[in-house]
C-alpha cells in the first residue's frame, strides 16, 4: 500500500482490536433487544457479554451494556450503526482500560463440599464482596462482584473446594466521580 | 363523544392524511378487512399484482420515479415472505417504503396458526424499522411515524405488522404531529467550518473530481440543481456511481460518466489519480472502489452523506460533512459566492492540466465496441433506443446483469428520477414491476425496461397487471439466451466453463406477449433494429420486445476483481494479458 497520506492510513487489518464497553439506551419495547443483538450478529460484529434491564420505569428506558472486541474502526461502526436504530436514545463506549469507569460483573457460586472446604472456598472469594445467599451443612451459595477475568480466574481456582455451578452476569458499567454518561 | 374507527379504517385514513394514492397489494386471509374498507376511501387507488415482490419493486419504481414514499399492502406468511426481497432491495438503495402486512389475530400469534410467522423478526434485518400493532390505540400514531421513518435521513422500507383482530377493533382517529427530531436523531451535523474546509480544499485542488451518488437524487430535485452550480462554478469533472445517474446531464462536457466496475476509463482512472475527491452521496460501495488499498491513493477525500455511518465505513475520509446534501449544497454555494467570486476563471489555469490529462483518457473510446452488419450488438440497440426516445421524457427501469451495465454505459441520463435500477442488492425482475410502478405514478409518459430474457422470467407474470390497468410499458428484452453476466464471469473467471448459465426452452416472447393480451415484436437484425423500435413507441399498449442480440458479447470496459481503478480490462484483447489470479479470484 504505497505512499498513501489519507484513506489508508487507517487500515482495518492492520489495527488491533480492543475490548470495549457499550452502554446503549433505548426504549423498553417488544423486540428491542432482538434488533441491537441482531445488529451485532448481522453485521459481523462481536459480543463477549451483554446485560439488559430497565432503569427508567417513568420514560420506559432500558440500559444495555454489551462488552465487545473489535478495532477502532468497527467499534466505530457499532457506535453510528448502534445509533441509527429508531429505539435508541443514545450510546456510550469506553474502553476496558479506561480509569474513570467502573466495570462490574456478579457471580453466583454453588459448592457442594464438608465444612473445612466450604470455608475455605468463603476465605478465597473475600477480596470480591461475598456474600453468603443459601447455607445447608453440605452446600453453600456465594455471590461476588469483580471483573470479568477475576471471575474467570475464581471459577477455575475454586474447582478444588467444590464448586459445581457457576452463574455470572454480563458487566455493568458507571462512569466514577460526579460525571453521568452523555 | 368523538368518532370510533376501526383499524381498518383508521389505516386508510392515515395513508390519506398522508397523501398516498396508490397502493401496490394482494389480498389474502389476514388482510381481509383492510381490502374490505378500501371502496369506501376513493381517493386511494389500488394496484392488484400478481406477486408480492411484484407489489414491492413497483412501490419501489413509484417512490423513485417521484421521490415520494411507496405502499404495499400484503396478507401474512408468504405474503409477507414474498415481500422479503423487495425490502432488502429498498433497503440497500435507500428507497422509502411503507409495508403494510396483515398478521393472524393477536391470540394466536405464536400458535404456529395458519400463514402465521415472523414478519417483524424476519423483517428486522432488512427494514429500517418495524412495528407490531397490539394494540387498537396505537395504530394511528404507528401509522404515520412509519411514514416518518421511511422519508426522514437516510430514506429507506418500514413495515406495520397489524393482526386481523385489531383491523376490527375500534378507536379514535387523530393526525399525528411530525416530531423535530425522531428519538433525538437529527441529520443535519456540519457546521460553517465545515464548508470553508471544504472550499479551501476546492481552492487548492489541481486534480479534483466529483464522485456523486443515489444520495443526491435523494434529497430531491432541487439538489441536482445546486450540484450543476457547483460543477459549473467549479469546472471540475465529474462522474456518478449506477445510481447517481441523471443527477447531471450525461452529454455535458465534464461528465466523465459512470465509474466502477464496468465504468468508464477516465471516470476509473481520474478517481486514481485524482487529488481532491469530492464524494455528494455515495457510499464507496465495492463495486466502486474495486480494490479497497489501492483506492485513489493519493487524494484528500471529502464526504457529503446524510447517514453518519457511511462515513469511514469503507474508506477513510479527509473532510466528512453529515448533512442533506440539498442543504449542504445550498451552504457551500452561498459561502463560495462570498468569498471566491471569480474561481471558476481563475481556476481554469489551475486545473487545465488536468483536463488535457482527462482528454487522453477520453480518448480512448473506452465505450466503444465492434460493430456488426449481421447480428445486433446489444450496445448498439442500447444506442439506438436511447436515440429514438432522447426527445421523450423517457423513464427506464432495468433488471440486473449485462444489459443493466449496457443501458448504464450508453442510455445517456438528463435528469433525475428517470433512472431505476437495483444496484445494491441486485435483484433480477426488479425492473418489469418497477416499470409498473412507474408508470403508473406517470401515466403519460414513456417508460421502459431495459431487460435481459433471464430476469424478465423472474417476474413475467406482472405483464398481467400491465395488461388490466392498461400500462403502455415497453419491456425491450436483450436476448442473448444466457444469463450474460454469470457467463461473462465464467468466461473470465473459470475457463468458459459456462455451467448452468445457458437457459435452455426459453418461451417464445412474441407468444407470450399475445398470450397476456399485449403486443410482441421481436428484432433479428440491426437493418430492421430501427423500425422495430419505432414501432414499439408507436404503440399505445403494453410491448414485449424480444431483440435478439449477439450470444457471446461481454460487457467492457470492466476493472476485474481485486484490481484497482487503473488496471482496467478494455475489451477482448485487453483481457489475455490480465488474467485474473489469486485472491481475485474469491471476489464477486
């Protein structure tokens, strides 16, 4: 690709791709969640995580915050793509890096194990909120919040104290400080 | 107590309050009580097809040929289904559509009933959005944002889904105030800035180009109009994409005529070479840019396109302004009168270099062919048809393939909305229906389908609709017996081997023409070509014209896959030393 100043500076196989997060607002309607997966998958694009659920019972809004890879261009795309859907209000996006954001996703843990194990799985967790949900004298439920790959690395790491289900949400995220989304 | 109407009645009154007068359909179970209500509003005419997709392409040809959104009204399951394709295609060429579908009754949606599926689920995909109507009080309002969402922005298909159990129900009636902006959409973005970059860019350029597209024919009339200033203000060249045609007049000096793939060698190779591209509604489609690295890769690019999302979605632009291009247009005009009254002479010396260059391009003839005396060569009938209609108003519509390329390259284009063809999706039959559509949107003036015998098959069946509302359209057939497109790239491609691409008991034309109660004429020789065709205007009926063209013809000039704009294939010598190898090979 010879001496090319503008078009090509920029192009799409040579970026690398980032993780980023969307948080997408739209109206609470029929259908609507179908036309935003819809678009990713339609069009190619990919998506690692997705959590939905009505923030606004007055307006009727819905928050959608899906986690994506993709390089500038395509998430790009996905923002202006995002936008022309009728339902949406606005989009948002931050990369996963990003300081001034706060990501978090909650996992529900079910050991099954003896007593000594069943603490010891509660000891581990203790850096990510836990919070005992359900107790029997062989099994316990837990629920933690932390990143997407500290969950990643709780559930394999807690194999050995008798984890046997796993159920985790998609990330949410909220800008930190006084600042709100635009 | 206010008036309660029910759904049906409330759907025509709001085609009213929208000024709809025609409406492209076929009946069936879950639309019943619609067809019922339609004797009682006489201002809506409504045109029986003979297929749903029919239905569709004519409401498409409707809508460009006047720039107003069309209508279809179809029944459930495969009516719906059968509207698919005529969706996409809108949707690819940015065609404003409202699709009114009829749905089982609300209580057995999702029972697997009769005709029941989707429609919005498979819709959502190829429309620019679409409703499901549960509810009787919402219907009105449904109504008019459908129509809302298909003319604002970037036009484009809507569907209204309505189960037959809320064509029944009853409601109050009331218009439907526009909204400033849709969910805080709004289109026009640039700002002044914007225009001064751009007219400082244009100031400098000394190898500009203006590469416009269906986005101008589009925003209207008047925009075609403001683009002629500029192009004259400015007295740089200019070339359209398939769609853009007519947007300025084809026999001017500095029209360079179509680019792309089967473009013209100096419209390809000005877009090369050029440094400053000036992109007024088009949307670097593959067929355009060819090999997307080696794009015109020593310009600054500007790009005017009222959908934010064809921005940097192919090629990265320099300048990108966001807005109507009537608007924009109107902006650059007003700024340019202030501050550089005197650019075009001025600028002549600047860019006379360039022209000369163009001039040797130009030279070349590159949409030239060889004549003969024997058998009609499909560009000379496409020649002399546009010769015999010039003093018409003509309206043409085309299907997809060869003779599409051929009617672009040599049917020359005055004015916009004369010009109907489906380039994104590529639908062969769209063109018959189209020229349905057309015609009946202009009733008195000539409208013809440039066709191949292929496509023609794909929707013949619309001839019937032509024939009961007695539509003089003209289909003028290319009949080379061969998909010619596919056996071009057979030919090019796969060593000739011309699989499956010959149609073998191809019906008789003339036959079939007498056969739906219109007029065939079929042409053998170019001795004959001329009056043939006389003939056929002459007739105030509904024609097939089968002509019969040269079987091994191909259609140049032509930039093969995954080669860039100047690395064209002129004609049958040129194509020996370009073999097309490797990756291009993939490509479509």
């Amino acid at each position: 690709m010879a001496n090319s100043k503008s078009a090509y500076s920029f192009a799409g196989k040579k970026q690398k791709p980032d993780t980023h997060i969307i948080v997408v607002w739209v109206d609470n309607e029929a259908g609507v969640l179908a036309r935003v997966v819809g678009l990713f998958s339609g069009r190619g694009y990919n998506i690692e995580s997705l959590a939905v659920a009505e923030v606004d019972q007055k307006q009727n809004i819905s928050r959608i915050t899906i986690v994506t890879t993709g390089t500038p261009q395509v998430v790009d795309q996905i923002k202006l793509q995002l936008k022309k859907l009728v339902p949406v209000h606005k989009v948002a996006d931050f990369k996963r890096e990003d300081k001034n954001v706060i990501f978090k996703e909650m996992a529900l843990f079910k050991f099954v194990a003896n007593n000594g194990k069943l603490n010891k799985a509660f000891e581990a967790c203790k850096n990510f909120n836990p919070v005992i949900l359900d107790k029997t004298n062989k099994s316990n439920v837990i629920q933690i919040t932390a990143l997407r790959r500290e969950i990643d690395t709780m559930s394999k790491n807690l194999k050995k104290f008798g984890l046997v289900s796993v159920s985790r949400t998609g990330a949410v995220a909220m800008t930190r400080g006084s600042e709100i989304f635009k | 107590m206010p008036k309660l109407y029910s759904g049906a009645e409330i759907v025509f009154k709001c085609l009213e309050d929208q000024n709809v007068s025609h409406i492209f359909g076929y009946p069936g179970g879950a639309v019943l009580p619609i067809y019922d209500e339609l004797k009682n509003f006489n201002s809506i005419k409504h045109i029986l097809v003979r297929h749903e997709q029919g239905a569709g392409h004519a409401a498409e040809g409707y809508a460009r040929s006047t720039g107003k959104p069309g209508v279809l009204l179809v029944t459930s399951g495969p009516g719906a289904t059968n509207a698919v394709t005529a969706l996409t295609d809108a949707y690819m060429d940015s065609v404003p559509l409202v699709c009114i579908t009829g749905q089982v009754p609300t209580h057995l949606i999702g029972t697997d009933a009769f005709q029941e599926c989707d429609t919005t689920g498979i819709t959502r995909p190829c429309t620019k959005h679409n409703w499901l109507v549960k509810d009787i009080n919402d219907l009105a309002e449904v109504m008019h944002k459908a129509f809302e969402v298909a003319t604002t922005g970037r036009p484009g298909p809507v569907l209204v889904d309505i189960p037959k159990d809320i064509q029944f129900q009853k409601s109050k009636y009331k218009n439907y105030k526009k909204n400033k902006k849709l969910n805080g959409k709004s289109h026009d973005n640039y700002t002044q800035k914007n225009i001064d970059e751009l007219i400082n860019l244009i100031s400098k350029a000394k190898k500009p180009i203006f590469y416009t597209g269906g986005g101008v024919i589009n925003s209207g009339t008047k925009a075609s109009e403001l683009l002629r200033e500029l192009v004259y203000t400015t007295g740089f060249p200019i070339t359209s994409t398939l769609q853009g045609l007519g947007c300025f007049p084809a026999d001017d000096n500095q029209f360079l005529g179509m680019l792309g793939m089967h473009g013209t060698y100096e419209a390809n190779n000005a877009m090369y070479s050029c440094d400053l591209m000036i992109n007024v509604g088009a949307r670097f489609d593959d067929r355009i840019t060819g090999k997307i690295d080696e794009f015109s890769p020593k310009s600054k690019k500007v790009h005017i396109d009222i959908d934010p999302s064809s921005i940097n979605k192919n090629v990265k632009v320099d300048l990108a302004i966001v807005g109507d291009i009537k608007s924009v247009l109107t902006s650059t005009l007003k700024t340019f009168k202030k501050s550089k009254n005197n650019f075009s002479k001025s600028n002549k010396h600047q860019i006379s270099n360039w022209w000369e260059q163009i001039q040797k391009w130009r030279s070349k003839r590159s949409l030239d062919y060889i004549g003969s005396e024997e058998t009609i060569k499909p560009q000379y009938a496409i020649e002399r048809l546009y010769e015999l209609t010039k003093d018409k108003d003509t309206y043409i519509t085309t299907e997809v393939g060869q003779h599409q390329m051929w009617a672009a390259q040599h049917y020359k284009f005055n004015k916009p909305n004369r010009w109907m063809t489906s380039g994104g999706l590529g639908t062969m039959g769209y063109g018959l229906p189209a020229a349905v559509g057309v015609q009946i949107a202009h009733p008195k003036k000539l409208v013809i389908d440039i066709a191949g015998e292929a496509s023609v098959l794909m929707t013949m069946q619309e001839m019937s609709t032509a024939v009961q509302y007695n539509l003089p359209i003209k289909i003028f057939i290319l009949n080379n017996e061969y998909m010619g497109m596919v056996r071009q790239w057979q030919e090019l491609l796969h060593d000739k081997n011309y699989s499956e691409s010959y149609t073998a008991a191809l019906p008789d034309f003339v036959k079939m023409a007498e056969a739906y109660g219109c007029v065939g004429i079929r042409a053998k020789t170019p001795e004959e070509l001329d009056d043939k065709i006389i003939e056929m205007l002459n007739t105030d009926r509904p024609v097939i014209f089968d002509c019969l063209v040269d079987k091994q013809e191909n259609c140049f000039p032509m930039i093969p896959s995954g080669k860039p704009h100047n690395q064209m294939l002129l004609g049958p010598k040129d194509q020996k030393e370009k073999k097309i190898t490797g990756k291009g090979r993939t490509l479509v």
